[in-house]
C-alpha cells in the first residue's frame, strides 16, 4: 500500500503544471488541491526553500485573486516575482494587477 502524500507535495504538483506565461490564485489552487485553503497555498510557497525537490516549483506564477503579487516571506522579493513573471510576458496594468481574461490558467495542462 502506498502513503498518501503530503498536503505540500500536492500543491506543488498543481503549481507544477501552471505553464510559463499564465498564472493562478491562491484560491484557485486551493480549489484544484481540494483539501485547503487559500491560506494554506501560502503557506506551502512560504516554506519552499525548506522542502527537498521543490526547487522547480514556479512560485511566481501564483498570485492574489485581485492579480496582484502579494507582499510575502518566501525569501523572495515582490520586485523579483514581477520580473520572473515579466519575462514570461505577463503584462500589469498601470495599477499593478494581471489580467486573468488575458493569462489566467484555465487549471488544464
């Protein structure tokens, strides 16, 4: 029989297959997850740089439900996710948020 896995690793999984160029909420991925919160994707990106094999995990592509990059303690700056998503072609508005009609992640890969 096999052990379940962690809640992390499956958030991680999820997150995996957000493509370059598109991103998602906490919520969202709490939704596909299905067995946390909001608050609980936060947490799990919090402790990234704790986890072993997570270092593939595309962190910046996960943002508020306003598309907006929320001020964290991942180890890595705001100023840095933007630039990472930046490069993937995402664009912000003058305002600072994303367009979820234009690279939001329709949750398929």
């Amino acid at each position: 029989m096999t052990e379940e896995p962690r809640l992390y690793d499956l958030i991680y999984a999820v997150i995996r297959q957000i493509p370059a160029g598109r991103v998602a909420s906490y919520g969202q991925i709490s939704r596909i997850v299905g067995r946390c919160s909001a608050q609980m994707i936060g947490f799990a990106l919090a402790a990234l740089g704790k986890q072993p094999n997570a270092e593939d995990v595309p962190w910046q592509r996960v943002v508020n439900a306003k598309g907006r990059i929320s001020p964290h303690g991942y180890g890595f700056g705001t100023n840095m996710q933007r630039v990472l998503l930046e490069e993937e072609g995402i664009e912000f508005s003058l305002e600072g948020e994303i367009d979820f009609d234009k690279f939001g992640w329709d949750g398929v890969s």
